[in-house]
C-alpha cells in the first residue's frame, strides 16, 4: 500500500474512532490519522492472532480492523490519562 493510502485509511479510521469513543471534538486531523495509523497496527495483530486475517489493503475489511485497533488505543489512552488526572487532583500530604 501507498504512503497516501494508509493516510487517508489512517484518517478515517481514526475519526471514527474518535467517534465511537467520544473524543471527536478533542481531536484534529493529523491526530485522527495518527491514531487510525497506529490502529492499524494494532487491530491487524489483535485480528491475525484471532482469526488468521489482519489488514488486507484498502478495502471494508481493513477500515474495520484499523477501527477496532483505533478504538482500543483511544480507550487504553483514556484510561492513563484519567489516571494521571485522579493522581494530579489529590492533595499532596506534607
């Protein structure tokens, strides 16, 4: 696949991901196409492990598969910083 391929399967994924998961209004383009990028990867390791195909090209399937890995990085994200944010709104004991 071409460079301009996984940036435009990279936007989408990641928008709708941002979506699904609410983060929509907080996120710009180059953060769509990097977490969709990213997502990719991920969903494509996740869906080879589990049923023996990943992300195939440019087609349905693979918009699925970077979805579902964009989803899954925009919750694991969402955990850490909810977690940082907890730590940093405790009082510090002196």
């Amino acid at each position: 696949m071409s460079i301009i391929t996984w940036i435009v399967l990279g936007a989408l994924a990641g928008w709708i991901a941002s979506m699904i998961v609410g983060k929509n209004s907080e996120m710009g383009a180059f953060a769509n196409v990097c977490i969709g990028i990213a997502g990719a990867f991920i969903g494509g390791f996740i869906f080879n492990m589990a049923t023996g195909v990943g992300f195939t090209g440019f087609n349905v399937w693979s918009l699925v598969v970077a979805t579902v890995g964009a989803v899954i990085l925009l919750l694991i994200i969402n955990a850490f910083q909810k977690t940082r944010h907890d730590k940093m709104d405790q009082p510090v004991n002196r």
